[in-house]
C-alpha cells in the first residue's frame, strides 16, 4: 500500500498471532477502522516458531473458555481451504507417573464435565494404543481429550489476518514504531517511521517487544524473554494416509512433550535450569531491534535434560535423527497468565506475555480483546490476565525476574493448595513480622506480602484425624483448628495489615462513592458499609467495606490480593473535576483483626472507651485510645464473631500487637493466621471475591441483595432490574467431613452435572465439610441430595439453609 493512514480509531502494534485475532474479531464485530502496524513481516516475532500446540483444558474457569473458543474456532477455519490454519484435531494425551499426578488427572476429569468437555481417564496400555511410540514405563495412569490438536501457527496468523484485511483492516508491515503519543495522559497518536496515525486506541500486542513499547508511555509491563527450545527429528517411522493420527503427548512428571510433524517428532519441554533471553546489565529486556524472523543459538548443554527424559518416554527418540532444533524467545509473565487488557494510560492496552500457550489461547484472547476495545469490558472475567494485576513491586526488574525464572521451572509441578512462590521473599512484612517470626509463624505469600498461615506452636496432634484427605491434607496443619476453636471460644488475634486499604477523599467523595457501590455509603462519619461495586451488567466488580472518616474522607477495605483491582477500577470511574482523590495507605497502617466472644471484655483492660453495642454497633468505627497509641477501632469481622479490626499508624505496629497479645493472655487468646480464617468464613457463608462472587454473577444471585440499597441510584442498577435470575449460590454440607473440595469440582443433581463449586472449606465451629456452588433456581432447593465429584469419588451432601453458624448474627451483633 502506497498510502500511510493518518487516523484510525484503534492502532495495533505487532502481526503476531495475537494482532492478527485481536483484528479479525474486531472486524467481525464490525469495526473495520483499525489498522496494524508490524515492523518486519507478519508471523516474524514468537509466533513463526512456536510449537503450534492447542490444548483445552486449563487451570480456570475463563482459561479453558477461551481455549474451547479458540479449538471451535479452527475448527471452523479449517474447513474452508483458503482460511485453513493446518488444523489437526488429533486429541491429546496426559500422562501420570506420580500418585500425586493420577490424583491432578482425576480433578481434571472432574473439571472438564462441568465444561462438557470430554475428557476421559484411560490406561498406559490404551495411552500406548494411541500413540505407539510410546512407553508404559512408569506410566501409572493418562487422560485422552479427543477435541485437542495441533496446527501451523504461521498459517493461522496469515489465515486471520487476511480475513481481518477481507473485511477492510489495513494492514502495514516493515512498519517500525518509532513513538506512542500523549496528550496529558491519554494515547493520541502512533509515530513510526512512515508517518504519524493519530488514533483513539493502541493495543500493544507484539509479544517480547511489548514492555519496550510500555516505556515509551511509561508503563511498566512485567514479561521477560525466556529462552525456549524444541526440536525436530527428521524421519524415523513410516506413516500411510490410512494411519491414524498420534495425538499430541505430554509428561509433565518429566517436563516432555510431543506431536508428529510428517514421519517424526516435535519434542519440546521445560528444564529445570531455565535461560532468560536479552537482558542488560540491569536485568531490563532490551530485544535487538532487528531481532525478526530470526532464533536464538541453540543451547545443548540445557537441552540435554529434556532429550534424555525423552528418550525414556519414547525409545526410539534415542536414534532419531535431528532435523533442527528450535531456540525461540518466548514471552513469559511472573505467574503464567496472559497480560492483556487497559492500562492505567487512557487508550493503551496490552495484549501480550502469552508463556508458550498463546497459540491456543489466540482466538479467545483476540474475541475478549475486541470485546473490551468495543464495549470498554471483556466477556469473561479477565482479572487474573490483566495486565494491571501486577502490584507495585514489579516495577523492580530483578523481582520480576525471579519470578517468571521460578514460573518458568515449575511450569509442570503440581500446584497444591497452599503452594506458594518462593522467588523474590520476603518483599513487604507487616510491623509486627519478627514477632510473628520468634512465635513459629508459617508464613504464605499474596501480593508480595508475608503473611501468617498458621503458628507452629499451635499444634496440637489430637486434631491430627481432622486433617482433610488427598490435596487438601498437604499443606494443613492441625494449628488451623487450635486457632480456629480458639476464635470461636474466646479470642483470636490476627494480623491483617496487608489488607488492601485505599482512601478515598475530596469534595465529591460521598456522592461519587454512592453512584459507585450497590450499598448507601455517605450516611456520616464513623459509619462502615458492606457493600459492592458493580459494573453495568450487574455484575460484582469488588466486594468491599466502606469506613467514613469524615465528611469527605472514607477508606475503603478488601482483600490483599484485590487492591490493583480496586485501583484499577475507582481509577477509570473517578470524575474528571478532580473532587475526588485516592491514595493507596495499604502500607502506612497497621491493621489487627481481635476477634472473639470475649474480646470486649479484653479491649476493656487497655481502654476506657465505651465498646458497648449502645455506644458502638456493629459496623461502625470509633477513634479511640488504646493504651497510648491513637486508633481507630473497627467494628466488622470476617469469622463471625464479635470483634474489631484496629487500624493504626504502621510506626505503632509492633508495640501495640505485643500490647494486644499481653492484655490477651488472661483471657486465652491465640495468636492467629489467615488458614483460620478459611475455617471460619465458610459456616457464616462469608465469600470470596474471585471464587465464590465475580464480574459474572449479580449480588441477588450470590444472595447478596442485603447490600444491594433500594432507594438510591447506582453502577449496575437497571441491569439488576431487568436481568432474570437463573442460577443461585447455594451451602452444600457434605456427608463427609474430610472430603474437602478446592473449587471447580463438578456438582451433581439427580445424575446431572449442572454446576460447579466455587470455594469451600472445613468448617472448624462446624465440623463439616461444606461448599459452595452455583445451581439454576429451580435446583437450588433447601434439602436437594447432590453428588460432588472430589478427586474421582462422587461425595454425597445436602443443599443447606446458610449460614450453618449462627443463622441470626447474634454473635457479632451481641
């Protein structure tokens, strides 16, 4: 094309893959005024020289969407030669070697029948029938997914990009960005060097280049090049168009994988001892700008474990010849997920970081991208892949680093519950963290914080026969119940400073915060509301308790890992007059949560504050002083009990915990952590934001519509009118009190799966097994028997009236 655009409403930068779909679906949806700049040729980044993989299955619920979408999708543009992406619906093959990994492959059949997928458990020996070359050798068990294959990736690129140019997308390659510009802080225009296109949106989707792209407006975007290699056997067997063909195969218990390719093999993996690629001195990416179409030198030494594992698993791998091997830099993120999404920039968006799996997620990724270009969301509920997920401490490129290292070397461990990463720790501890230390704290990790999952010196082997079975088990400890009981019976002291806590002030505060949440929140100072924000769809974008401080100051309190999301979201509602103000206190306060029947009466001994529920109801807050220290006292509880949490400059930490705990002692206080927690909440039905509520479900269906106010004007109003109520959240007790789901297992109702659970816990007051799941209405019936599919054994339970403790909220009312 000789003529360069000078406007386009939205601008892609890269002709990957990921530009290619994000283009072709914007096409599809009708808008067609886009235009993709690429600085080589299409295909010339990560995506010529991927694998071409395409499995289903994943580790969510939005994850394994797109990837269905994305398979229903070439199956589609195969049928047409002229679109046909050299789909090969082949099926896929997962092999278990470990108990532990029979145990992941069994879940994962459970998984898939909530999604209709089918999956199926199957022998070594019918493994070995599928694919021949294989084998059985310490094989204990394999799924086989039929709807799993392969294609070219190249093709596929080529394939959606001139579908997106049928429909009128320009497209423009050996187009260099040179400039992303801004008017105050919002994208106006794309400088490269054949002219400048002013535009309304920028998607930067062009994979390892894509944080350079972020620094020119100045966005910190956290992928790393990782090294990845595979290779190419030349021909070794004798295939006939009659034979079948071998469907993809993975051993992640030896870190392999394998489709065919004509006569012989790819055969890829991920190696213990990983290689990032381009970095500086200073750790920063800094990709060759003529580094297209072009692959790293191949590396023999690292590749040498995932050969010798290979020919374990396929003998004849051993004498195979090599055709070529394959060392490609591909774009990884700290945590495995996609960054994809707005950033705080106005226009600029991301779509990028694709981790060796973007081939398969493509086609969702390109669909929920146009979505959210058009309609300013996606479809799904994208949090764990926006790009705005990454907290503050990845800004730093060494801890950045470490982590995508650590993701990129544990990329086929099994993760169980309560498994966290270990990379980059500790970063950010509470006041009183040495105290925790000094008192056998075992310490997990969200969001960079440390935090206190149970103390060792709370252990108590009478509770030993509690211990959950299978996954659950393994990282459990019987010091959960001891601080759970405790709580329940006298008092439990928490440390809960890593809290996301955002204050929220100006002028316009009140009113825009009532626009804001479902719930009234401007009702006057020392006044605290349960409440959620909600987006247009009704859907529950944060759940939330509001503190007024004042007139025109409140704070706003949830959970450690939501704080880039609450930002994220108040920031791209905040009214441009600048009446409002937020500012992220998370780490300038202390916050203790003293919870417990007898906690009034403790606070009493350090106080002379009136605590009494005349003077101080539940959900309120009071300034009070505490010993010496000045705090503000806040009468709210996530276990269920009477309580407090107490907020209070981070420079008074320490002393007033070791105040806490001395005043405590009397009255047979133990120090918790948050595992007690997850015992508590399920029996008062409390929930999480993530698991059991999300941008999907509507307060009304969560049963929620107690915060949700009546008379006022809010975010998400009309479509909680209008929106018909199909599905219902319901407490399910289970027959057996160690069954203990993890979420996503598949619900059963008269032999049909018609749900899955959210979340769900061992009730410690309790001493049941409960969990929550979405059913349609007519199903979410008080006594309806269901089954739930927990690790390959169907558990019977009960659909129960919740909250199991304390129905009335006497407790923390009293």
């Amino acid at each position: 094309m000789s003529h360069f655009p000078e406007r386009a409403r939205i601008v892609i930068i890269g002709g990957g893959v990921a530009g290619a779909s994000i283009a072709y679906h914007l096409a599809m949806k009708g808008e067609t005024d886009v235009v993709i700049v690429e600085r080589s040729t299409l295909t010339s980044g990560s995506t010529f020289h991927s694998a071409g993989l395409v499995g289903q299955l994943r580790g969510s619920v939005t994850l394994t969407t797109m990837m269905m979408y994305s398979a229903e999708l070439y199956r589609k543009l195969s049928k047409d030669p002229e679109t046909d992406p050299g789909w090969v619906e082949c099926g896929g093959i997962r092999l278990a070697c470990t108990p532990e990994r029979v145990q992941e492959l069994k879940r994962q059949v459970g998984w898939a029948k909530t999604f209709g997928l089918p999956l199926e458990e199957i022998s070594a020996e019918r493994a070995q029938e599928l694919f021949p070359l294989m084998s059985t050798e310490g094989v204990l068990g394999a799924t086989y997914l039929p709807t799993d294959g392969y294609l070219d990736p190249s093709l596929l690129c080529i394939s959606l990009a001139n579908e997106a140019r049928r429909m009128g997308v320009k497209i423009y390659q050996d187009t260099r960005v040179m400039a992303i510009n801004k008017n105050g802080n919002r994208v106006v225009s794309v400088t490269t060097d054949r002219g400048t296109i002013a535009t309304e949106m920028v998607v930067a989707a062009c994979g390892f280049y894509t944080p350079e792209l972020g620094r020119m407006v100045d966005v910190r975007i956290p992928i790393i090049p990782m090294s990845h290699q595979y290779l190419y056997t030349g021909a070794f067997r004798t295939v006939s168009k009659t034979d079948p063909r071998l469907p993809t195969l993975r051993d992640p218990d030896h870190l392999v994988y394998y489709r065919e390719t004509g006569e012989g093999l790819v055969m890829g993996g991920y190696e213990r001892q990983s290689a990032p690629a381009f970095l500086d001195q200073n750790k920063v990416d800094h990709v060759p700008g003529d580094f297209n179409g072009k692959l790293l030198t191949e590396d023999w030494d690292r590749l040498e474990e995932i050969m010798i594992n290979s020919a374990m698993r396929v003998p004849a791998m051993a004498t195979a010849p090599i055709s070529k091997v394959i060392n490609g830099p591909e774009a990884f993120t700290p945590d495995n997920e996609f960054c994809l999404g707005p950033t705080s920039v106005k226009g600029f968006f991301v779509a990028a970081g694709f981790c060796a799996h973007g081939i398969a997620g493509a086609g969702g990724v390109g669909r929920e991208m146009a979505t959210w270009l058009l309609d300013g969301s996606p479809n799904l509920d994208l949090w764990e892949m926006d790009v705005r997920r990454f907290g503050a401490q990845y800004k730093s490129y060494s801890y950045t680093l470490a982590r995508v290292i650590e993701n990129y070397e544990s990329y086929y461990d099994i993760r169980y519950p309560g498994d966290d990463r270990q990379a980059g720790r500790p970063l950010k501890m509470s006041a009183a963290y040495e105290w925790h230390k000094n008192h056998g704290a075992f310490f997990g990790e969200k969001s960079g914080w440390e935090r206190v999952n149970y103390y060792t010196e709370n252990e108590n082997p009478v509770y030993e026969p509690l211990r959950p079975t299978g996954w659950a088990g393994k990282n459990w400890s019987t010091a959960i119940i001891t601080e759970a009981l405790a709580t329940r019976d006298k008092i439990g002291l928490y440390d809960v400073s890593s809290f996301s806590k955002i204050e929220i002030k100006g002028p316009g505060a009140g009113a825009w915060l009532d626009y804001l949440c479902a719930n009234k929140i401007n009702k006057g100072p020392g006044h605290v509301t349960y409440t959620q924000m909600l987006n247009e769809r009704g859907g529950i974008e944060s759940d939330v308790t509001v503190t007024q401080i004042d007139g025109n100051t409140f704070r706003m309190i949830s959970g450690t890992a939501l704080n880039s999301h609450d930002t994220a979201w108040l920031t791209d509602h905040l009214p441009e007059d600048g009446s409002v103000v937020l500012q992220d206190v998370t780490a300038s306060l202390s916050c203790f949560g003293v919870w417990g029947p007898l906690t009034r009466e403790m606070l009493g001994t350090i106080t002379d504050a009136d605590l009494s529920t005349q003077a101080m109801p539940f959900l309120s807050m009071r300034e009070i002083r505490l010993g010496n220290y000045q705090v503000q006292l806040v009468r709210v509880t996530f276990v269920g009990e009477l309580g407090y949490e107490i907020y209070a400059d981070v420079k008074d930490g320490m002393a007033i915990w070791e105040m806490l705990w001395a005043a405590g002692q009397p009255f047979g206080m133990v120090a918790s952590g948050y595992k007690a927690i997850d015992a508590l909440r399920p029996e008062k039905g409390y929930l999480y934001w993530g698991s059991d509520i999300n941008p999907e479900t509507t307060p009304y269906e969560a049963g929620l519509g107690f915060a949700v106010a009546k008379d006022k004007d809010f975010l998400g109003k009309k479509a909680l009118a209008t929106k018909q109520l199909e599905k219902k959240l319901v407490t399910i007790k289970l027959d057996d009190p160690l069954a203990v789901v993890l979420g996503n297992e598949p619900v059963r109702l008269n032999g049909t799966v018609t749900g899955r659970v959210t979340s769900g816990a061992y009730g410690a007051g309790t001493g049941y097994s409960i969990a929550f799941a979405y059913l349609p209405v007519d199903q979410a019936v008080v006594g309806n028997k269901i089954d739930i599919l927990v690790f390959g054994n169907w558990i019977t339970g009960n659909i129960m009236q919740g909250p199991l403790y304390d129905p009335k909220g006497l407790r923390v009312r009293t």
